[in-house]
C-alpha cells in the first residue's frame, strides 16, 4: 500500500470531520441569527436553566451535587448524525458558584459515524475546586479517549448519581428530553470560551 496515499486520504477525512464540525457550530449557535450580544447572552442563560432544571428533573441528588462545587457549566447542543459523518455543535455557559460570575462558552465535535437523525443533547460539567474551572473556561477542553471510556464505564454501573468523572476534579452529566443519556459518547468534542459574548 502506498503510505503517502494512505496519509493523504487519511488527511482528507479529518479535513472533512472539522469542517463538519465546525459547520454545526454555525448552524446550530445562532451565529447568523442577527441577534445583538445582549440578545444572545440572556438567551443562553434561559437555556442554562432549562438544562438545569431538566437534569434536576432526572437527577435530584445532582442539586446538592452542584451546590457543593465550585462552579459548573451547562451546554445545550444538537448532535448531527448523517450517513457516515457526525456532529454536534452548540452553545453553553460556565457558572462559579460563590462569585455568580458567568462565562459564555461554545462546544464542537465531529466523527464518522453510521446513522441518520438529529438528537437534541444537553451537557452539565462539575468543576470540583478553582483551579479545574479556571483551565476548563480559560485553556478550554478537549474530551479525549480517556475520558471517554470513563462515560463507556459509567453506562455500565460506573457512575456517582449518575455523573460521570471524565478529568481529574470534572464530572459530566449528558442529558436528553428523556433522561439521561445511556451512551454518553464524549471522545473528540471541544469547549471554548465564546471571544465576542465575553468582552
């Protein structure tokens, strides 16, 4: 096999991924809705608290959790899944607890996938102390395989009411409108913090 033509192809499909990836992030953030930053600032906070609410709605024992920590962050997003190629791309904020600061954030993930549909997913992070926050909000992250298999692990009996530890100090709840999420595949999905909504 020639090895150049096999990095080549290689190359084109992770082209391909990003640019699926990144698309969903503008079709699915609102980012040509024409909305001012006021506008979308107090939109993502409406869906925040429907997302809390909703993972307060299948998860009680998660209230106390979130008091408890430090801060948390709250993503709602649409997963793409469409013939080989997936996504999911949308939008979030990250809350500290003792300050009531808010950071506006984005998330964006793409993979080859089998499938045809649109699922409506909503993501909650924990952040156990400061420090965790701070590099979640300001380095951004990247779920990596590692983590993954800790989601993998928690559909299995793995998780603590139902939060699954993906980083040292981070814990992640994946919801949908029904409950939560039994197959909470987070491998390759990215979250940064949002350059316009913060200024």
């Amino acid at each position: 096999m020639n090895l150049f033509k096999h990095q080549s192809v290689s190359g084109t499909r992770s082209l391909w991924i990003i640019l699926w990836a990144a698309a969903a992030v503008v079709v699915f953030s609102g980012f040509w809705s024409g909305k001012t930053v006021g506008e979308e600032r107090q939109e993502r906070l409406q869906s925040r608290d429907q997302t809390m609410q909703l993972l307060y709605k299948h998860a009680p024992e998660a209230k106390e959790m979130v008091a408890k920590s430090y801060g948390y962050a709250a993503f709602s997003n649409v997963g793409v899944n469409l013939v080989l190629l997936s996504a999911e791309g949308g939008v979030g904020v990250a809350h500290t607890n003792g300050t009531g600061q808010n950071v506006y954030m984005n998330m964006a993930s793409g993979g080859v996938g089998f499938g045809l549909g649109i699922k409506d997913f909503r993501a909650v992070f924990l952040f156990e102390n400061k420090e965790v926050f701070d590099r979640f909000v300001n380095e951004g992250w990247e779920a990596n395989a590692q983590a993954d298999a800790a989601a993998k692990l928690a559909d299995k009996g793995g998780a603590v009411g139902g939060a699954i530890t993906v980083a040292p100090g981070i814990r992640l709840y994946k919801l949908t409108q029904n409950g939560l999420a039994l197959q909470a595949t987070i491998q390759g999905t990215k979250y940064w913090k949002d350059v316009e909504l913060n200024k």
